[in-house]
C-alpha cells in the first residue's frame, strides 16, 4: 500500500474518532477528577486507563479501591462489568483474522465504543486494517489523556459538564441508525434492543448486560437459518 | 505501604481478567485456524444487536414516570435522529442532540 492511502486512511480514522474525543475526552476527565477525589494522583488514573480501559470498570475501581475491597470481590464484580466483552470479541474473530502483530491489541481495544466504529460501513478507499488500528490507538489515546487531565485538574472545572455523556449515547443512535440505513435486515435491530428492554425490566438497570448478551446471543442463533441466504448451511455448529 | 500494594493488587485484577475476556477469545481461535462458521454469521449480526442493546443501557436509568418523563433524552435523541436524517453527518447530530440534551437538563428541566 501507498503512502497516499496511509494519509487517507489516518485522516478518516481521525475524523471518526472525533465524537469519541469529546466524549472519552470529558467522561475520561470526571473519572479522573473522582480518583483525585480518592486520594490517586494522574499516573494512577493514566495507568488504569492503559491496562484496564473501561469507563464504567474504572468507575467502579475507584470505589473498590477507596473500599479497600477483596481482591475476590474484584474480580466478581470485573468478570460481571465486562463479560459482554467476550461477546464483542468473539463476533471480530473473522473480520479481525489476518490483522498480523495488530491482532491482539485490536482486541483488547474493543471497547464498546470502538467495537460499534469499527463495525461500521468501512469507506471503500481506506486501508480498513489500517483504519480499525489509527482509529483503536486513537480512542484509546483520548481516553488515556481524559483520565490524566482529570486526575490533575482535580475539581477546577471550565463550565458545566453536567450531560455531556449524552455525547455517548448520540454516538450510539448515529451508528444504529448508519446501520439500519445500510442493511436489508432488521432482525438483529430487533432482538438487540427487545431482549435488552426485557432484561432490564427482569433484571434492573444494573444487572441486565450479561443476561441481555446472552438472550441476543441465543436470538441471533434462533434465527441464523432464516438470516443466512445460502440453504445448504444448515449444519448447526 | 500494605495499602498501596493492595491498590496494585486490585489493578492488576481487573486488568487481568479484562484482558483475558476481552484478547481470551481471539486466542481460543488463531487466525491460522478456519473460523467456525457461526462466528462468521455471528459477525455479520451481532454488532447491530449490540449497539441496540447499548442505546437501551445508555438509557437504563432515565425516570419516564416521574419528572422530568424522560423528556430531555427524548428530545435529545430526536435532534440527534432528525439532523441525521437530514444532514447525515455524525458529529453534526452528535453535537446537537449533545448541547440540546445539556441545555435540557440544565436550563429548562431543572
């Protein structure tokens, strides 16, 4: 590949990435303003960000570690936040297979923010492996330097953050409707959100991510005879 | 000192098993390997499942039945839905159903 697409490539990923500056950026700031709060300077906020990368889990973090929890409880409450990551990955085992050296930190990057980019139409003049690499790098960078700044500013505050996490979840809505927009197939759309809803009112706001994974998972496989077009794929693996 | 090493400790804990769910897979399937068919279905699929569960999370702890009836995400979303409809750029709708949500929750819903 030509430097010319390297360019291209690099200044799509950063324009992607850019709602994902804003709101990494300032969610990034409030989790490091509250592990300022908990007595943890900026290279404890930055290092959590390198090695854990997780708003909420780091959210959580913070109360585990001014808690003094167990490290059992830790790892409970870990495996319970982030068990919808085994999920993202396993559905990037193809599209993530001839990645290279890239491959694991592609992985481990998958936040669900980058995971939801990166499933994204993919501009036919980009280097997509490329691509998927600048943009992981990028949102990770911003996440990084958000838990940093925050750390160090401590509560000094510029304006009124209050909603800005919003930015979140309109990045979400964008991406489902660029979907809805350039699929045939709507079902997935449908057991996404249905079996979310019904986890949350089973569940509660809190507990319902895994069981809702678990009922998508199941849906998703209810229906792959119907879903996948040729017939003679009717062996169940 | 104990207390430090034990902030460590509980780092590295959620470090660990957070990298193992999320890299654990890619190594249960080494790209020399075919993938399983149903994972290749699976990655046609999941990612529109995924998102729409992560809009109902994003959503998860808005009050509909007491005030403020959930208004400011509503209207907030709709700008977001609306101006993508219209203009079709992401950080357009981002940044309108961002600052109209913040406006929301700030100023008129308070």
């Amino acid at each position: 590949m030509n430097k010319k697409t390297d360019v291209y490539t690099l200044k799509k990923a950063f324009e992607t990435s850019l709602p994902t500056l804003a709101g990494y950026g300032l969610m990034g700031m409030a989790f490091g303003l509250l592990m300022a709060d908990a007595g943890f300077n900026f290279i404890w906020a930055g290092i959590m960000g390198l090695i854990i990368y997780g708003g909420t889990m780091q959210f959580v973090a913070v109360e585990l570690l001014a808690n003094h929890a167990s490290l059992l409880d830790t790892a409970i409450i870990t495996l319970l936040i982030h068990s919808r990551h085994i999920f993202y990955s396993i559905s990037m085992i193809d599209k993530y297979k001839d990645r290279g050296k890239a491959r694991p930190y592609l992985f481990y990057a998958l936040t669900d923010e980058t995971y939801a980019l990166v499933n994204l139409p993919p501009d036919p003049q980009v280097n997509k492996a490329q691509f998927d690499l600048d943009l992981s790098i990028m949102n990770q960078c911003y996440w990084i330097l958000g838990d940093m700044t925050g750390a160090l500013l401590g509560s000094f505050s510029l304006f009124n953050t209050e909603g800005v996490d919003f930015a979140m979840t309109a990045l979400f809505i964008v991406i489902f409707l660029e979907q809805l927009l350039t699929s045939d197939e709507f079902s997935p759309a449908v057991i996404g959100v249905g079996s979310a809803l019904l986890c949350l009112i089973v569940f509660g706001p809190e507990n319902f991510l895994l069981p809702a994974m678990l009922l998508i998972l199941a849906g998703l496989l209810f229906v792959r005879k119907k879903l996948e077009k040729p017939p003679e794929e009717k062996n169940r693996d | 000192m104990i207390d430090q090493t034990h902030s460590i400790l509980i780092i590295l804990v959620i470090s660990v098993i957070t990298i193992l769910l999320r890299v654990g897979p890619a190594w249960l399937f080494p790209p020399d390997k075919p993938t399983p068919k149903v994972l290749v279905y699976l990655s046609k699929v999941m990612p529109m499942a995924v998102i729409g569960m992560l809009i109902v999370y994003c959503f998860r702890n808005t009050q509909f039945f007491s005030f403020p009836y959930g208004l400011p995400e509503l209207i907030g979303a709709l700008v977001t839905v609306v101006s993508f409809l219209l203009k079709r750029s992401t950080m357009l709708s981002i940044l309108l159903g961002t600052v109209t949500y913040m406006y929301l929750i700030q100023v008129v819903f308070v």
